[in-house]
C-alpha cells in the first residue's frame, strides 16, 4: 500500500478487501506485523460490503516506530500459520 496522510493520522490503514476474504472469514483476525526483527500485535477488520478492509490497532506504534512518511510503500507477505504474521517491507519515498 502507498501511505497517503490519512494513514499516517488514524490509527488504522486501508488494505484491499479482496486479500482479506481470499486468506480470512469475514470477522476480526488478530495478525502480527513483523518488521526487523520486531513484532506489533494488530487487528484485522473487513467490511465485505464497503469493500473495505483495515489494520488496526498496532498500525499507529507500528507506523511511528518505523517513521512512516507519506509516500512510502508498505508491502505486507502473510505468513500463514496459527497465528497469521504480516511480514512487512517498506519501500521509502525518498529512495
């Protein structure tokens, strides 16, 4: 996902819906991103009629910690397992 303003100011981020349903049910899906070495416990929510999917809860320290800026890209591989893992890549704006 490319980061715009209001990722950087909520404490959630948009995902596609499509990724949500094609790997979880339609409900909360509790999910680590991992970045460096480091974990942040988030939450997934979808809302299949919105088209419209989020993380939320670890997003902000997740995003802070690691100095999101706007412009940056954010690439999350799930790992699949018991306890799903979004393995994070960011991609800065500023190369």
């Amino acid at each position: 996902m490319k980061l715009v303003k209001s990722n950087l100011q909520r404490s959630r981020a948009n995902f596609k819906a499509s990724f949500y349903t094609k790997y979880f049910e339609n409900k909360e899906q509790n999910v680590e991103i991992q970045y460096k070495g480091k974990l942040w416990p988030a939450k997934l929510l979808c809302y299949p009629v919105a088209a419209a999917a989020y993380i939320s809860n670890g997003w902000r320290p997740f995003s802070l910690e690691n100095d999101l800026k706007v412009g940056d890209v954010c690439v999350f591989e799930l790992i699949n397992g018991e306890n799903p893992v979004l393995d994070a890549h960011i991609y800065r704006a500023n190369g």
